[in-house]
C-alpha cells in the first residue's frame, strides 16, 4: 500500500486549516503590513521544496508555500471584512 497521497491530503488540509486563524490574527495584531512575512515563508518553503529529496516531504513543503502566497491576498480581503465588520477591530489605545 501506498500511504503518500493520504499524507499529503491530510498535511493539505491541516496546513489550510491553520493558516485560516493565522490570517485572521495577523491581520487583526499587525494590519496589512505583515503581507511581506507571508512572502518570505513561501519563497522559503518553496526553495525548500526543490531542495528535499523525499516526494511526500516535497509536497508539503510546496503546499504550505502556496499557502503563504495565498494568505497575502486573504490578509487584504480580511482587513475589507473586518471593514464590513465581520470580524472584531483592534481597538488603538
């Protein structure tokens, strides 16, 4: 049996499922201005992904890149729904 397209199903949906409350966090502590932490990890887990050998470990490492690149347009669309107030506003005091 080969366990390596169930390992990266469940390492996609986990990486997507934690990166849901990191956006809503990060938009919510440091406004739109982190976008460019997002961009580094995803540079950095993509130039790892091209560096491991291991397919499955690979894998993972280019989901939660894209998952960075990704979270830079949701932490712009989350500052517009916390406009809308969806979503609690840092008070500045």
């Amino acid at each position: 049996m080969n366990f390596a397209g169930i390992l990266v199903g469940l390492a996609t949906f986990l990486i997507i499922g934690i990166f849901h409350p990191i956006v809503i966090k990060a938009e919510y502590h440091f406004g739109t201005r982190c976008w460019w932490a997002f961009l580094i990890a995803g540079c950095g887990f993509a130039a790892l992904s091209l560096f491991l050998g291991n397919i499955v470990w690979s894998t993972i490492s280019g989901v939660a890149a894209f998952s960075c690149f990704w979270s830079i347009l949701e932490l712009f669309q989350q500052k517009k729904r916390v406009e809308k107030g969806w979503f609690p506003k840092k008070d500045k005091s």
